[in-house]
C-alpha cells in the first residue's frame, strides 16, 4: 500500500469510526445505530459494506399481493408467522389477527420474531436470529406466536375512524361527550402530538391498511431508522417517538 492510499484508509477508517460513534445517540440515524446490522459479531456482513441493504434494495426487491402488505423496497425475508393478538377485559379496541401485521409491523417482525436471521438479505442467507439462544440478550418479541403480551398493535386508531382513540388532543377528556362503547376518551386523538417531539402528530405515524382507515403499528411508537427518535441519549436506545423518561411516550396517547 502506498503512502496516499494508506491515509485515504485512514481517512475512512476515522470518518466511520466517529459516524459509528454518532449513530447510538438518539436521532442521528441508521449508520452505526442498533440497526446497523455490520456491527455485531458473528453476521455476515455486506459485501459492499451497506447499511440500508439488510432492509431495503434499489432492485429486485420483494413483491405481495396481500392486501394490506407494506413493502418499502424490501430486502428482507418475511417472516410466515401468525401472531395472536393482545387481549383483555379493558380493551375497547378489537384486533383481527388477520389484518393485525399490516404495514410496518410485520417489517419488523421479519427480524424481531426470531424466525428470519437478521443478516439474511439479498440473495444472503443470514445465521443470526434474535431467538432465546442467540447471546444477544433479548429474546424476539414473540417467541411462541404470540404478540398477547405485547401493546395492543393493529386496531383502528382514531374515533373518527370507528376507532378507540376518542381523548382530545390537550386537556382534560371530561370537555369530551361520553364515548360509546368501542372508544376511550382517556385515549388522546390522532391529531395530538408526541411529548417532546412535537414536530410529529400521531396520526403521521399510523398506517392505511386494508381497512382503509388508520391503524396502529410498532412503527406508531418506534423509529426504526434513529431518526425521529427521541430517547434520552443516556437511556438504553429504544428508538422511541417520546422519551421513555417519565414515561412521555405513554402520556403522549394515555391521559392517566
Ligand atoms: C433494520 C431495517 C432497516 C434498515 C437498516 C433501514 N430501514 Fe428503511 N425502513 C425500514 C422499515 C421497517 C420501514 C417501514 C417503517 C417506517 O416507515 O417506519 C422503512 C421505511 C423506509 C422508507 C419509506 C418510509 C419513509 O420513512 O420515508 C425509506 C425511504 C427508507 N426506509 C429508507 C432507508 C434508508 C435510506 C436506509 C439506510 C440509510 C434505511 N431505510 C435503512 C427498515 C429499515
Ligand atoms: C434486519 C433485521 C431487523 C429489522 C427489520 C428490525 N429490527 Fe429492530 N433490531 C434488530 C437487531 C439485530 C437489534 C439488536 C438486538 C439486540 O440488541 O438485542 C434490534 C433492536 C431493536 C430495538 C432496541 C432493542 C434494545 O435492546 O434496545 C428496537 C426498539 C427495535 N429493534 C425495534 C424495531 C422495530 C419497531 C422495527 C420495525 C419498524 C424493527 N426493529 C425492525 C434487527 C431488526
Ligand atoms: C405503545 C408503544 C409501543 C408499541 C406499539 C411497540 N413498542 Fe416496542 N417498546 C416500547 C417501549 C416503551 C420500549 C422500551 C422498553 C420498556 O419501556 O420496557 C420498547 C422496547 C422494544 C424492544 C426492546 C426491548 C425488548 O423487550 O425486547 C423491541 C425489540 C421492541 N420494542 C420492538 C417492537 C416491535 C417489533 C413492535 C411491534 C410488534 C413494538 N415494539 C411495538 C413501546 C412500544
Ligand atoms: C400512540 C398511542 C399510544 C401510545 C404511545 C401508548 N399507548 Fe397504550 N394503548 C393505546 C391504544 C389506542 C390502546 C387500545 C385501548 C383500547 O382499545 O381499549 C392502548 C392499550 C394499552 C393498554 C391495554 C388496555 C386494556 O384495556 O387492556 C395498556 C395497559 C397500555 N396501552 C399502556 C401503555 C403504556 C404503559 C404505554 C407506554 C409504554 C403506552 N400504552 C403507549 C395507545 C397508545
């Protein structure tokens, strides 16, 4: 190697190193994130060194014609899974399992169900899932089927809609007429924006599936991409819309 092309790698050495370092912190994107899949030991990483290539691709990416599929130019093996939904005496809302998974929530559990490696995309087939075994130190999210133990997902949001969410976007719900029985009026509506983050309404991060109207998806409390997100930077990363501090993520919808 000569000497110009020895510091050019040096250069690039130390440009990903710092953007690796950058990419933790909440907001500042995919690169060097919890989502940069090159980063962990053990995976195949991508030939071309791509971030963006575990989930998406410019060519030949995956098509559906399931109805209410969501395939953003997508790389990834989906997983075949059916997942059984959350349940409760409370719960206003009804989730079919047939249409729970549309939109990005099933994107995700293309990785998050354990079934698909992560490191599988193109025409790469990955090893490491994100199961029990897997010395990641998470389990997937749903293990045995079942997203029962899991924040509702899927339902029709809004009250307009015929959905749950009947709450005003501030204030107190009592200004609110009493709701019937499918809604929540302690539940804010689509227009009310996330705590500290209030660039963002909540109905900017719901999804038109098959229903025709907006549901609730991962991707509702989530940013994938560590864009959006805005956890405390001294917190455990979990790409959240709202800070879990003083749990603002929750109080963004719930008046509790
Ligand atoms: C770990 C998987 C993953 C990686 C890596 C990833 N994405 Fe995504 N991307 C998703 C998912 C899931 C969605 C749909 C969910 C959503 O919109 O929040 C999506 C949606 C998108 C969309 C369409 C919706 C929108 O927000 O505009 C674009 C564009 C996009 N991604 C670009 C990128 C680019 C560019 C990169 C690399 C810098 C990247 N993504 C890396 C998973 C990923
Ligand atoms: C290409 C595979 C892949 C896809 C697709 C994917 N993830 Fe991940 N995700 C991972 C991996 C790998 C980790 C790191 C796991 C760990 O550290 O235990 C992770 C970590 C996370 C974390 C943080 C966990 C922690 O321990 O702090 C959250 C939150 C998360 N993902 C949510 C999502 C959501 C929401 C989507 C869809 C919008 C999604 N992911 C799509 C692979 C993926
Ligand atoms: C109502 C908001 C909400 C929804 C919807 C949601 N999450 Fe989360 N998720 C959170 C919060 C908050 C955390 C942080 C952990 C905590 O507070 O206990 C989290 C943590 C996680 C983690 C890391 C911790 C762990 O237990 O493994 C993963 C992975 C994750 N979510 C994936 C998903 C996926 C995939 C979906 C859709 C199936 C989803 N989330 C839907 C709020 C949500
Ligand atoms: C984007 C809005 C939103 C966010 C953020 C959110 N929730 Fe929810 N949550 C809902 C909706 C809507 C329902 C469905 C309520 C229903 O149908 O009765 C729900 C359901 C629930 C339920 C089940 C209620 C029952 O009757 O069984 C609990 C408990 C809950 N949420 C707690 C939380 C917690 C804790 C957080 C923060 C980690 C959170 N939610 C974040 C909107 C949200």
């Amino acid at each position: 190697m000569n000497k110009k092309m020895m510091l050019s790698a040096l250069g690039i050495v130390a440009v990903s190193s710092s953007i690796a370092i950058a990419g933790t912190t909440p907001g500042s994107g995919v690169l060097g994130s919890i989502h940069d899949m090159n980063k962990y030991a053990g995976v195949t990483v991508d030939t071309q060194g791509r971030v963006c290539a575990f989930c998406h691709t410019p060519h030949h990416a995956l098509t559906s014609t399931t109805a209410g599929d969501y395939l953003p130019l997508w790389s990834h093996t989906l997983a075949t899974t059916t997942y059984q939904p959350y349940a409760s005496a409370t719960i206003d809302s009804t989730i079919s399992a047939a249409t729970m998974m549309e939109g990005p929530s099933k994107l995700c559990m293309s990785c998050h169900d354990g079934s698909v490696a992560v490191d599988t995309h193109y025409a790469t087939t990955g090893a490491v899932t994100l199961n029990a075994k897997d010395g990641w130190g998470q389990a997937g999210i749903a293990q045995t089927s079942s997203l029962s133990n899991d924040h509702p997902i899927g339902f029709v949001f809004d009250a307009s809609e015929g959905g749950v969410a009947a709450g005003p976007v501030t204030g107190d719900p009592s200004t609110v007429a009493p709701s019937d029985a499918g809604q929540d009026k302690w539940i804010r509506n689509k227009e009310a924006t996330y705590l500290s983050n209030t660039a963002l309404k909540i109905k900017d991060r719901l999804y038109t599936g098959s229903l025709g109207k907006q549901i609730m998806t991962c991707a509702t409390c989530h940013d994938v991409h560590n864009k959006k997100n805005v956890d405390a930077a001294n917190a455990t990363n979990y790409l959240l819309l709202s800070p879990n501090l003083d749990s603002q993520i929750c109080l963004t919808c719930h008046i509790k």
